[in-house]
C-alpha cells in the first residue's frame, strides 16, 4: 500500500544512489490557481522534463523522489525557514512570489501570507522531506554509504539570475569556486566533473549553482551520506526558443538532440554508484 499523498513518487531501489525530482512538478491544487496571475507563468519555472531525461536511474537499482506539485507553491529546494541560500544574489524564496524574470506570480493581495506559507510547508514540504530522510535511513542501513543526487534545469539565458549562458553542466557541491567541496567527498566531485568534461559540453563546478536545501541539508559526509546538485541548461535537452512565452514554452524533450547528454548522465549516475559501492565495501 503507498503511503505517500499522490503527489508525492517515491520508487524505491536497492542500490546506494538516491535522485532528487524537486522542481519537475506542475501541479497547482484548485484552491490556489486562481492566486496566480496565470497558471502558467507558476508552471513555467519548472525543471522540465528532467524526471523523463533520467528514467534509466530506477533501472540501474537508484531510488527516485519526486514532487508533482509546481514550485511556484512552494519551493522544495530552498531553507524552509526562509532565510535565502544565495545572499546578495537575485533569487526565489520558500514561496516564491516572482519568477525567474522578477514577473510577479500572484495577483496584487493574494501573495501568501506566513499562516498560508506555514500551511504549505506542512502540506508539502515537509512530507517530501519525510521521504528523503527515510530512505537515506533505508539505504544507509544496507550499504554504509549512500549518494544523494538533487536534479535540476533551468533555461540558458535568464539575465535576472545571471549574466550570459549558463555552462550546460553546473555541478554543486555547495563549496566557493576553487575551495574543498562540503556537501560530497572530492574524489566523487572529481570524477563526476571529469566525467562533464570529456562530454565536450562547457560544464563548471560550483559556479552560479552550489547546491540548494537538499544538498546542503542531507549532507553528512561522517555519516556516510555524499549529496550533490546537477543544475542542467535546458538547451541540452530540448529546444529553447528566443522568445519565452506562452505559445513558445515548453518545448517537449527531444530523445535524439538529448541522447549525448543522457549517455553523459548515464556515466555521471554510474559513478556515483561505483563511489558509493567502494566506500560501502570499505
């Protein structure tokens, strides 16, 4: 019997690799869409599609948690007290009241207050959360070590957010550019960057993207628990348009122009796996 609130996927697998589906959601419950200035400005932020690029993962042994809900409801990603991951950097919050393009999301009054915010957080964040600690306790408790791979994409050029193109690869390890790495071990780090470079795609660590809550939060490396962030430019995928409005966005994902990036992903998931098995049998 499944447990979870249907909006809420959990499968489970048995091999030491969990991935992360925070933001592929577009579900808006009825009583909130009329809030939004249109559904699908609160839809158009999502990591579209990324759930379908990685559905080799349940098949290599990975267990996949996923939320339904848009992140325009609430953000699961990000601190649930509020406070920003990204100080003196243009950013969403917990409830996000502009998108990415500093639009706002909600008509003038009908922002969320903090009993509404509260009551997301119970309603939502909270039970994804739930799901992603017992199965790190699950998978723990089998293999010793376990990876917890958060996957995410965003579209190339989102100026409000920051300058130029995005690499396609942003590999966070929530470290400063440069520094040791805080959320994994550097031989994990080192192999999965090693692995977006011989890809040929441009590719950066610990640049725009560090890693967010999920990250951050589940990281315990004592603890045998490696967490990190893959931040995907969308362009990798599917077809992104100059012009990003209702009748140009989404574009579906495209199987041919994204099977390099997949294979790539395949070899990073792989080695997340290889690291995880080595240090269990250690």
């Amino acid at each position: 019997m499944n447990a979870h609130p249907d909006w809420l996927q959990v499968h489970e697998g048995d091999a030491p690799l969990i991935v992360s589906f925070p933001h592929t959601g577009t579900e808006l419950p009825d009583a909130l869409v009329g809030d939004f200035v249109s559904p699908w400005l609160a839809r158009r932020d999502a990591d579209w599609w990324v759930h379908e690029l990685y559905d080799f993962a349940q098949r290599i042994g990975a267990t996949t948690v996923r939320s339904a809900i848009s992140r325009s409801v609430i953000d699961l990603n990000r601190d649930p007290s509020g406070v920003s991951l990204y100080p003196g950097q243009n950013t969403t919050g917990l409830c996000p009241l502009t998108t990415f393009d500093n639009q706002p999301l909600y008509h003038p009054g009908r922002e969320p207050d903090a009993a509404a915010i509260a009551q997301r957080r119970d309603t939502w964040f909270m039970p994804y959360h739930d799901a992603l600690t017992a199965q790190i306790a699950r998978l723990r408790q089998r293999h010793g070590t376990v990876v917890v791979y958060d996957a995410h994409s965003i579209r190339s050029h989102i100026p409000h957010l920051f300058d130029g193109e995005l690499p396609q690869f942003n590999l966070g390890t929530a470290g400063p550019s440069g520094t040791p790495d805080t959320s994994c071990d550097n031989a994990l780090s080192d192999v999965v960057e090693n692995i977006c470079g011989f890809s040929g795609l441009s590719h950066v660590r610990n640049g725009r993207f560090k890693g967010g809550w999920i990250t951050r939060h589940y990281s315990d490396i004592p603890g045998g628990v490696h967490s990190l962030q893959m931040e995907l430019a969308c362009r990798g995928y599917m077809h992104e348009p100059e012009l990003v409005d209702v009748h140009s966005w989404p574009t579906p994902l495209d199987p041919d122009h994204a099977a390099p990036l997949r294979q790539t992903l395949q070899q990073v998931l792989n080695a997340c796996l290889e690291f995880a098995n080595s240090r269990s049998a250690a």
